[in-house]
C-alpha cells in the first residue's frame, strides 16, 4: 500500500517539479538560477522517478544512452554558441560586443546569447545527473 501512495504523489508532483525546473532555466538571466540550478531540478527529478518506480522504468523513458549524448550534446551547444562571438570577428562568448541585439532589459529574450548558452548548460547538467546516478546504480 505505501508503494502505492508513493507513486501517486510522484506521478503528480513529478511534472510541476520538471515544468518548474524549465522555468528556472529559461528564466536564469533575469532572475536568481538558470542553467546549472536548473537543470540539477531536472535531473534529481528523472532521479526521483528512477527511486520510485524503479531503475527499469527510468530507463525506459530515457536510456543510460541517450543521457550520455545529451551531455556531449549540451557541452556541444555551449561551444558552438561561444563559437559565434569569433565567428564574428570578437572574443569567444561575446554578446553584445558581437553585435548580437540584447532586446528590451527585463522581458524574456532580452540577454541575447545568454538564454541560448543557458539552455544548453542545463541539458548538460541534468543529463549528467542523471548518468552519474544511472552509473552508481547499475554498479550494484
């Protein structure tokens, strides 16, 4: 009966936990969070679904595989975003010195790279979350 209860509250709380956690990504540039804090909400959310319905069931949804790129992928997005600064003749990284519009302060699109770069960094930290509790349970 508890397993139970547990996986009801879980699969209740589990899309409000993710949906918050993109929240925070997507809006770390204008507020405390972003990439890292959020993508560390995702990741320990995929965690909680893999401790209450089991190392099977996560895999399922998202496999050890498919994490694993998801990391190279995210580490992949930072640099080529970081890419654009020198394609256009500045430093790596550069925003605003790149040319790249920074929109209005204050409203969604308004850092230029920044909410691109963020995107990616929180793929990659939830991923490796995932993956590094994906490898501690299988070496058991």
């Amino acid at each position: 009966m508890p397993d139970l209860i547990l996986k009801k509250v879980t699969s209740i709380l589990l899309p409000v936990i993710q949906v918050y956690g993109i929240y925070i990504i997507l809006h770390g540039h204008l507020s405390p969070g972003g990439g890292f804090a959020g993508g560390m909400i995702l990741g320990i959310s995929m965690v909680l679904y893999m401790l209450v319905f089991g190392l099977d069931s996560c895999l399922r949804k998202v496999p050890h595989r498919m994490s694993s790129f998801l990391e190279s992928a995210g580490t992949l997005w930072y640099g080529a975003v970081g890419l654009v600064g020198i394609l256009r003749g500045t430093s790596f990284l550069m925003n605003r010195g790149a040319g790249i519009p920074l929109g209005t302060p204050g409203e969604l699109f308004s850092s230029g790279l920044i909410l691109i770069i963020t995107i990616g960094v929180g793929i990659k930290v939830a991923a490796t979350m995932l993956s590094l509790f994906y490898t501690l349970v299988e070496e058991d």
